[in-house]
C-alpha cells in the first residue's frame, strides 16, 4: 500500500499504538488494514476468515477488498465503479443487494452470538439465520444473498470499513442504529458503536 501511495498513511490493527489520535485525526485520507479478521475461524480452519483492506476518505470508505483466501473468494467495491466477486479466479461478477422477500435471511456472527441478536430474530418474526465469521457477513448482504447484518457488540474500525465499502457500492447501507451513517477515524476511540448492515436502505430496519 505505501508503494502505491506514499503520501497516504497506513493504519493497522496490527500498529494501533504506532498512531495516537493526535496524529491521525488530522488525516483526511488513509488505509484501514485488519490483516486477519476472524481470528476464531481461523484457528478452527473452517476458511471465514479474512484480509480486510479499506480507503478512508473524509471519514467514510470510498474503497474495500475483502478477501477470503481459504475460499479463494475476494469481494471488492469502489465509490462509481460498483461492487464485484471473483469466484474460483474466475471473471470478476457484479454484485447487488436484492428487496427482501416475505422471509428475511439474517447474519450473525457464528462466534459472538449473544442474547442481543436473539432479542432482534424475535422482533422479526419467522427469519432465517445464517451464521457467519469475519466480514463476509456483510458480503452475503452485497451479493444478495441475506438482508439484514445487525452488530450489537463490539467491532473495531478496521473489522468493518472494507466491507462497507463493498455494501455500499453494492447499493446498500452500514448505519448505526438510530440511523446515522457509520463514519470512521472521528474519535479517539477505534471502537464502532452497534449497527446495521442492510441490504434495502429503504426499509426501516431500526424499527
């Protein structure tokens, strides 16, 4: 990353301590960098995890790779340019999010599952839940195949950014939970507050 562009610094989860607050407050543009996320998958060798690289710009994610390389399986968004999947090396596919049907299909980590989520499926009514590890949660909603992604426990910036990325260009949304959109490097903090990963931005997924 920093050979294609020097003048852009690099923030990793890898390097929390190495960028103070202080100091990349100021940046208005940056490389958000988990090299591992979904350590619990990875030590259990079912393959979902992934290497999630994000382009900050003015606070939102204007660019994101997610890539599962146990599946072989990377997922790429770019601000105007679209959403994409590359299956098995294959040609790059385009992917959107669908309106969802009668049955909502809902995501939830399959490593931190707790009675939060519980408490969601029950507002929903009859749904059916996929679990899943690392960022691709998000990526099953970018590609149409489950709507709805709720996070109500930690995440940190670098876990979420690329994927949104993806979302987003794939014509959905990542808001918190009473609607904003979620935003990145405002804080001293790097902790996400709770949110939604949807796929049809206009259904009122908060309520």
């Amino acid at each position: 990353l920093a050979a294609l562009r020097q003048d852009v610094p690099v923030l990793s989860e890898e390097a929390e301590d190495a960028h103070a607050y202080a100091v990349r407050g100021a940046w208005r543009e940056f490389w958000l960098v988990d090299p591992l996320d979904g350590t619990k998958e990875f030590i259990g060798r079912n393959g979902e995890f992934t290497v999630n690289v994000a382009l900050i710009r003015e606070h939102r994610p204007v660019l994101g790779v997610v890539a599962a390389p146990a599946l072989g399986l990377p997922y790429y968004g770019a601000e105007g340019h679209g959403a994409f999947r590359v299956r098995d090396g294959g040609v790059p596919e385009r992917i959107a999010v669908r309106k969802p049907g009668a049955k909502l299909t809902v995501v939830g980590s399959r490593s931190h599952r707790g009675d939060s989520l519980d408490a969601v499926l029950a507002k929903l009514g009859d749904c059916e839940l996929k679990p899943m590890g690392s960022a691709l949660k998000f990526c099953v909603v970018a590609e149409g195949s489950a709507d709805f992604y709720p996070r109500l426990g930690p995440t940190s910036e670098w876990d979420t950014a690329a994927a949104q990325a993806v979302l987003e260009c794939a014509g959905g949304a990542v808001t918190t939970t009473d609607g904003r959109p979620l935003r990145y490097n405002e804080r001293e903090t790097i902790l996400n507050p709770h949110f939604l990963a949807v796929g049809d931005p206009a259904r009122d997924w908060a309520r």
